[in-house]
C-alpha cells in the first residue's frame, strides 16, 4: 500500500514492493501472479474497512464531517486510500480496479444507508464531494480550505452531507422536481 500511495500504480514496481518488503519480485510474482493482481489486493484491504463513512443515517453528517476534516488536516499523515486513488486514476486498469472497490466498499455501504429513490447516485455524490475535499484541502492546499476554522468547515461540510443525504421530494404530477431556489421579485 505504501509503495502504490506513494507513486501511484505506474510508478510502483514489483521489485521495489519486493525489496521493501525483504523478499523477492519473484515470490510476490508466486503469491499474487502480478502487479495488476497485487494492486486489486491492496485496493480490496484499503477500501474494506470503514474510513469515512458512519453506519448511523442520524449521525452520518457531523460525523462525517469530523472525520473529513480531522483527515485532511496538515498534520494528518496516515496513508489513506484517498493519495491510492488519486495516484494511480490515470492507468486505466488501475482506475477499473480502483471503481469496483469504491462500487463494492464504501459506494454499496452508502447506497445501502441511505434512504429514499436514487441512493447509488446519491452515494456518489457524497463520495465526490469528500474527495473534493480532500484534493483542494490535502493536495492543492487551497487557502481558503486548509487556513478554514476546522469548527466552521466541519459545520459547513455536515450541511452540505445533509443535503445529499435527504432523500429528494417527490416529483410532481409531470415528473419533474420543483425548483426550490427562490424566484426574483421586480
């Protein structure tokens, strides 16, 4: 996990893997058959376990928000399947394997939390906007992100989770959703 958080897919060999870890690209190369097969094994135990998201629908949003912030922030420096996945996106196998263990992790664990029509989608939308978060916090570094109040951040990102995590109004008799934004007054 180290290696591939580090440099990313492409730029992590088998060797390397191999010598850190004391033994030969040869016995990696027996146990996993190859980087492809050794990286889905890492994309499957980084993204088993919860790192994010809560189980409790009641808590989801300040919890989550907590959590996001405490993890983005600059003192934080655990590795993290967030720098996995932003590292290797660009080789197309790596970004297939990558999809299937966000669908089959956290995106099926949301989608199954939250209520409501249009749950995976929303599920996506809730990861997006953590990784968003942690791209313009974590890598890019953005003023107005990583200089934020952690307090007034975590307030603000527990609002817009709410809003993701509510499941939508029905739509009306012609099927689409009204518009909730207030209308201009002459």
């Amino acid at each position: 996990m180290a290696a591939f958080t580090r440099a990313g897919y492409d730029g992590a060999g088998v060797r390397d893997i191999a010598g850190a870890a004391g033994v030969t690209a040869m016995l990696v190369n027996r146990y996993f058959g190859s980087k492809e097969q050794l990286f889905a094994e890492v994309v499957e135990r980084t993204f088993a376990p919860p790192t994010v998201v809560a189980d409790d629908l009641s808590t989801l949003g300040e919890r989550l928000a907590a959590t996001l912030v405490a993890r983005t922030a600059s003192e934080a420096e655990e590795p993290d399947p967030f720098l996995l996945m932003l590292r290797s996106a660009a080789n197309p196998r790596a970004a297939e394997i990558i999809r299937a263990g966000v669908r089959n992790h956290a995106g099926r664990h949301l989608a199954d939390l939250l209520p409501g029509r249009d749950a995976a989608q929303r599920a996506e939308l809730l990861l997006s906007l953590i990784a968003g978060v942690r791209l313009m916090r974590e890598v890019i570094n953005t003023d107005g992100l990583s200089e934020a109040d952690p307090a007034a951040l975590g307030r603000h990102l527990r609002d817009l989770v709410q809003v993701i995590v509510a499941p939508p109004a029905d739509p009306d008799a012609d099927g689409v959703v009204a518009d909730a934004r207030p209308t201009a007054t002459a």
